[in-house]
C-alpha cells in the first residue's frame, strides 16, 4: 500500500511583519503617551486612555497594559495608577512654576531695591549741592532748602510777603536780587525737570483781579516762571508751573504766623534729568 505523501507545514513566510508591526504601534502610542504628559489636562487624560485602551492590545484575550497601568521594565511588572503619575507630574510642574514666580519675584525686588538706593543718594547728593550754593550766595537765611521724604526732588521754599504784596501777583523789586541768585542756581540743573507752585493760606480773597486763591497761587507762579525764561534764561521746556491754593498747607491756618508759612512759592528740582 503506497504511503502518502506528508503534508508540508504551513508557511509561516511574513509573519514577523505583523510582529514588526505590532511593535511599530506600540512605539508610536508610547511616544504620543509622552508627549501628551508635557500639556496634560483632565480632558486629555480620559482622552489618551480611552484611545490607549481601545488599540492597544498586547495579549489577545489579556489585560490592556496602559489600561491597567502596568509598565513593564527589565521583566518586571510594576503597577502604578496613571491617576497618581499624572497628578504627581502634573504637581511638581506647578511647584516648579511656583518656584520660578518666587525666584522672579525675589530679583525684581532687588532690582527695586537698587533703584530707590540709586535715587536716594543722587537725591541726597543734589540736595547737599544746592544747599551749599544757597550758603556760597548767601541767601541761605531767605529761602528753605530741603529734601522729599520720597527722595523724589530737592525743593526751594520762598516766603511769600518777601515775593508779592497781599493779593497781588507782582513780584517786588525789593524781591528781584534774591529771585536772580535763585535763578543762578537753577541755571545749573537747567536740564532736570523744575516745578514752580505757588501756595496760599485759606483766608477767601477780596480782589476784582482774582476770583480765588487758586487763581492767585497759579499767576504768583507765572510769574516766578516769567521771570526765570526772560531774565535768567531758563529752558521753559524744563519749567512746570501750577498753583496749589491753600490746598497744600505747612502750617496752621489758625495763626497768623501759621498763615504766613502758607503763603509761599516753592521750586522743585527734580533729581531725574
């Protein structure tokens, strides 16, 4: 009886393909896993695990790998709730944020810090300058000289009834040698930005010329601007007037003597060019 023929094994010829294949998928949605942990946000998150279970499939029949959150390492199946990870990832970026908010936050003080120190000793230098050319001109008894609290400009106080009568605006000729050596002064810093005011006390004027205080203030201060643009030269462009009423009081307004300290004309010189 012939024997027959053994039948040849099926060819298993392409099938590392679909491994190879396998593989290829695996890489790819473990790449995408990564990336998405850079931006992760709760919606993300269902997202990449819905998809992730759904096409990954490493054993038929078995348990999903990312599903179930097991990594697998050196042989070794470790598990770790993807909850956890990307709560723990997703934390240690916000304290690092919050770190770098704190370190930010930490040199921008410095950098203040340094500012005002800077500001602070120009001022002073500033102040120390024009006190000593008040003392050198001698008119260190008829004008107050002084510094901000803020160190913001060094200012030049002038009484009042040394300047104007009660209720005018014209400046006395008795006034003028004493507003020259102040103007040499502020020749000097003609190029910082120079504030003229002129203060009251709060006694209601009577005067057809003015309807108030603040108009008078403000044309006392005009004309200390005029004066310092026409006979010293001053650059208007560095020159600001304004008049401040009885609004800005250094005294009180209940004394006579209090009333005087009001009225007066103060020069700003500002420490910033």
């Amino acid at each position: 009886m012939a024997r027959r023929k053994a039948e040849e094994p099926a060819s298993i010829e392409g099938g590392w393909i679909n491994t190879f294949a396998d593989l290829m998928n695996l890489l790819l949605c473990f790449f995408v896993l990564l990336f998405s942990m850079s931006t992760v946000d709760a919606d993300k998150y269902e997202q990449i695990v819905t998809s992730l279970s759904e096409s990954i499939d490493i054993f038929s029949g078995g348990g999903n790998a990312v599903g179930e959150g097991a990594f697998v390492s050196s042989g070794t199946s470790q598990k770790i709730s993807m909850e956890e990870y990307f709560n723990e990832f997703e934390n240690s970026g916000q304290d690092q944020e919050l770190k770098d908010d704190s370190t930010e936050i930490s040199e921008e003080e410095k950098y203040k810090q340094k500012l005002e120190e800077q500001l602070k000793e120009k001022t002073e230098a500033l102040y120390a300058e024009v006190s000593d050319k008040a003392a050198a001109k001698k008119i260190q008894d008829m004008v107050n000289v002084n510094m901000d609290e803020q160190y913001q400009y060094v200012q030049i106080s002038l009484n009042g009834a040394i300047l104007f009568d009660s209720g005018s605006d014209q400046i006395k000729k008795s006034a003028l040698p004493l507003l020259s050596k102040v103007g040499d002064i502020l020749k000097i810093y003609d190029n910082h930005m120079i504030k003229i005011e002129g203060h009251t006390d709060n006694v209601p004027i009577s005067s057809s010329t003015f309807k108030n205080n603040m108009w008078l203030s403000t044309a006392r201060a005009t004309q200390v601007f005029e004066y310092f643009t026409s006979h010293k030269h001053l650059d208007p462009k560095t020159l600001e007037t304004t008049g401040r009423s009885e609004y800005d009081p250094v005294a009180d307004n209940k004394t006579e003597k209090g009333r005087a300290r009001n009225r007066r004309v103060e020069i700003k010189i500002y420490t910033e060019e």
